[in-house]
C-alpha cells in the first residue's frame, strides 16, 4: 500500500517538526547522551521505533495532508462558530472557533476549565466537555448551553451543574458529572483526572508534570471578558 495515500492524524498532536522527532526518545537517551543533535540524529535513522520517522519536508506534507482530510468533513455541518461576527477578536472564543470542527469530527476531544464571578459574589469554576457541550446545543437537550448566543456576544460560558466538574466554594457545592466523552476519576497522587470513553486516555489537570501529560496539550488563553480559560486538547487515539 502506498503510504503516501493514507492520512496521519497523529502529526497534528504537534507543534513543530523537533517536537515531532523528540517525541521517539526515551529517558535513556537524555540521560546517557545529553546531546539534543546526537538523539534527533539516532532518532531519524529509526533506532527508537518500528519505522523510519518521517523527515522534516515529509512531516510537513503530513500535516497539510491531516488538515485537507479534516475540511470536507465540515463543509455542511453548520458550526457555531461561523455564527461569529468577523470583528469580534475576543481570543477565547477564537481558541473555542479553531476546535470546534475537530472536537465534532471526533478527531480531537476537548476538555475546558473556566470560571466567573456569580452575581451573589460566589466564584464558580468547572470543567466542560466541549464536544458534548456543542452536541447538547445542536440538539436544543435540556439546560444546554447557548452556544449561538455565546458565539453573537449575548451570553457567556458558564460551567453548569450537568458538566464535567461544577463548583461554588461559597455554598460549599462541589459536583462532578461523566460524559458522553469522559469519566471522571479520583487519583489519590494524581488528584482529578479524566478518562476519555474511545482511547482510555488519561488526562490530568492542574499543569504538573506526569507520566500523563503528553496525553493533552494544555494551554491558558486570556481575554477581558472570559479572564483565564485552560484548554486541554486530546487528540483521540483510534483503534485499529
């Protein structure tokens, strides 16, 4: 089989081409060569994996092979975030627009910790599982979240009692919810986690550094409306 032909959504899990590369070297190599050029070297003449790992140029073409695969997938779904006005350069809700075709195409799963002041004073703060948040909203279920009216500026993005984790330190109210996507899970090391249903993933949160963490990709975003929004993109490991 020409392996030109077959997508490899597993590129986009990264920044760029050394993280690509780095991703193939263990503990051993950082400890006993300490020399960045000697591993990307050892690397890309495939002593670390099964295959050859693809080369700068290859990687490249790889990335732009996952991302044309992903578009005409999304072309009539009808996406929130195309309700966006053009002008509005808010970075959170552009972070939430640039997910949003890859979270319905189950290609990537992503989990949302957000907070605001209540109007009592009470800070409430809470994890959301943005796929099934934005299926909730198409569908119109229950105590959804209005995400057309979250995407016009007409309302803000509230956790809820029904998401991932909900909590109000003030009324002594800590509530945590599976999803459609997640279960939610308690280590007594690790502290929250997340299992992801399809792949078994384990995702953690709180940004410590642990066996893991290349399981998401975590970022802060901050915008005057939302404050500081925490991201945590899992790409959806597929089964064979």
């Amino acid at each position: 089989m020409d392996q030109g032909k077959n997508v490899d959504f597993s590129v986009l899990e990264f920044e760029n081409y050394n993280d690509y590369i780095s991703s193939f070297a263990t503990a051993q190599d950082y400890r006993y060569l300490n020399n960045q050029n000697t591993i990307k070297t050892i690397v890309q003449l495939g002593y670390r994996t099964t295959k050859i790992p693809y080369s700068s140029d290859e990687f490249a073409k790889r990335v732009t092979m996952a991302v044309e695969a992903i578009r005409p997938k999304t072309t009539h779904v009808g996406l929130f975030g195309d309700l966006m006005s053009p002008t509005n350069k808010d970075p959170v809700l552009l972070e939430f627009k640039a997910r949003e075709s890859l979270n319905r195409n189950k290609i990537l799963s992503t989990i949302v910790f957000t907070s605001y002041v209540n109007v009592d004073g009470s800070e409430i703060s809470g994890y959301i599982d943005l796929d099934m948040s934005w299926r909730n909203c198409f569908i119109q279920s229950l105590k959804h979240t209005d995400w057309r009216g979250v995407y016009a500026g007409r309302t803000r993005l509230k956790p809820l009692p029904h998401h991932l984790s909900y909590s109000n330190p003030r009324y002594n109210m800590v509530k945590y919810t599976q999803s459609d996507n997640y279960v939610v899970m308690h280590d007594h090391h690790h502290g929250l986690m997340f299992m992801h249903r399809g792949d078994h993933k384990m995702i953690t949160v709180g940004g410590q550094h642990n066996i893991y963490t290349k399981n998401a990709k975590r970022s802060m975003v901050y915008s005057p409306k939302y404050g500081y929004v925490v991201f945590y993109d899992h790409f959806v490991r597929k089964k064979v």
